[in-house]
C-alpha cells in the first residue's frame, strides 16, 4: 500500500503511471491533500524489483511548476532508452490546467531537468492527466479536457485525443471519448489507460454522473478500432470501491505475457490509497473479458 498522506476525504495517494525499466518497475503517483492544506502538494517517483514494494527515489512539489495543483502524470520509457515525465500543473488562481514535459536518461535525473510546457491548453479547456504510448513509430495521447466556459462546472471532462512525431508537439483528432446522457458516465469520462490486441482498443476510463462525484469517480471500459472514437460499454461501472471511487486504473504490460494493475481506491474514512493487483498472462480485453480492478482477492497493497 501507498497510503495516503492523512485520514478522511481530500488525503489521497494515487494517480499513478507505471513504466518498466532495465533495472526494475517505476512508478510516478500524486500525493494530495484537502482544498486548503496543499491539493496535489507532490509526485513521488518510485523504483520496485517486484512491482508491490516500492522505495521513493525522488519527489518532485508543486512549487517546481509555479502550479497551484499537480494531478496524475505519465511516465514513459522512450524508444531511445530515455525517460520522460509528463506533468498535469494546475495554472495558479484558475480552474485552468497544463500539461509540461521533464526528460532525463534515469527517472532519478527528474530532478534536474527543466519543466517545458508542451500541451498548454487555452481560454477554453484546461488539460490533464495524460495517457501516453509509443506506437508504430509515433506517439499517441489521450488527454482530458475540462470546458471552461462555466465558472461552476469545469468539472466536466472529456478525453481527447492526439498524436505527435516527437512527444512534444501535438496534433488534436478530436474527441476520443465522452460522457453519455442518462448513464452513471454522463458529467464526464476521463481515459486512464489504453490496451491493444488483435486491432482492437480496449481503454478503461474514470466516470461520473454528477458534480458531488467528483473526486469518487467509478471505472469503466471502452472499446473501438479508431483511437479518436472510442465506445463506452455497458450500462454501469466496472469495478468501484464498496466506499465510493475506483479510479486512475493503469495497465503495465510485464514481461512474460502478465500484466499489473495499479488503481486509486477510496477507503472507508474517505481517503484515497493505491493499490496493485497482478493478471495472468493474455493483454487481449476483449468486450466483456476486461479485468475487474478491485474484485479479486490477490490485490495487495503497495508499499
């Protein structure tokens, strides 16, 4: 487990991004606290030989970023053998958000590496909590964007999505997915990891139906052939915390054919740990065969 920095709602440990390296397992989460004692105050950095046990092996806060708020990041193992960490920066005294890129050739050299902003967002969307893979020769984003245009409801969110030749500028495709009038997903969906396996794409997602959802968000499945036009599934949630949200789901593919999942899930005092659980081997999530995060009796705390 990596708990949360405080008991009760608002002290959440989660939003993580993981990445196999030469030397282990790495993994990027937020740390948070309420509105008014910090937000997403950090971002841990850390190493594992087993995917579970994690050590911290840098921390990187918010001051860095001049950002009122850090949420989840994305961590990548380029094809050149270098790191990249992509940040989501809340621009300060705004409901704005930004995304800014670090690079180094170790995830410990994040600490020396220079902030460069490359998905600004705009006076109409901020943007955030990227999922980002390298794929036939580009790289590809998913995005959520939040309207701006209503000072009290830029909880709203839709994922969109965009490809780039060097990960650092962006061409948009458009919405890639959002929310479905009538369902438990109608306020917003957010994609928080992507899969593929014999042309098809398999995509989990965070959902919500209200504003009072925010921050409790359930997770969801999406499939389709097109990356820009993803198909929600269902009629209900795939996996939730029997105390409210299961979110930020990702997928590391292991070597070997398995795969790890790593979540946020709200505990019975409102707080918000990660949490892992390891899948046996086959990454094809099919409609209807998609891994339920949170329904096994294997999943383990990351420590």
């Amino acid at each position: 487990m990596i708990p949360p920095p405080g008991t009760g709602q608002g002290n959440w440990a989660g939003a993580s991004s993981a990445a196999v390296g030469d030397d282990g397992i790495y993994l990027a989460y937020r740390l948070r606290r309420p509105v008014g004692a910090g937000r997403g105050y950090a971002v841990n950095v850390a190493r594992s030989a087993d995917g579970v046990r994690f050590e911290t092996i840098l921390t990187i806060t918010r001051e860095r970023f001049v950002a009122d708020s850090l949420e989840r990041p994305a961590l990548v193992h380029d094809p050149a053998g270098r790191w990249r960490l992509y940040m989501s920066c809340a621009t300060p005294g705004t409901k704005h958000w930004r995304i800014d890129l670090l690079e180094a050739d170790h995830p410990s050299g994040f600490g020396d590496a220079v902030p460069v902003t490359v998905l600004a967002g705009d006076d109409q969307a901020g943007v955030k909590d990227p999922v980002i893979r390298h794929h036939e020769g580009f790289w590809e984003l998913w995005a959520t964007c939040h309207p701006l245009d209503d000072p009290d409801a830029t909880d709203r969110m839709t994922t969109r999505y965009a490809t780039s030749a060097d990960g650092r500028e962006w061409t948009w495709h458009g919405t890639a997915l959002a929310g479905r009038p009538g369902y438990w997903d109608s306020r917003g969906t957010r994609v928080t990891a992507v899969t593929r396996a014999e042309g098809m794409i398999v995509a989990f997602y965070d959902g919500r139906a209200t504003a009072a959802e925010n921050y409790e968000e359930r997770t969801g499945i999406a499939v389709g052939t097109d990356p820009a036009a993803l198909t929600a599934e269902g009629t209900g949630p795939a996996a939730q915390s029997p105390h409210g949200g299961l979110r930020y789901l990702d997928v590391l593919a292991l070597p070997g054919g398995s795969n790890r999942l790593y979540y946020e899930l709200t505990r019975a005092d409102g707080s918000h740990e990660l949490r892992t659980e390891l899948r046996g081997k086959g990454g094809h999530y099919g409609p209807g065969t998609a891994p339920v995060a949170g329904s096994r009796p294997d999943h383990q705390s990351v420590l």
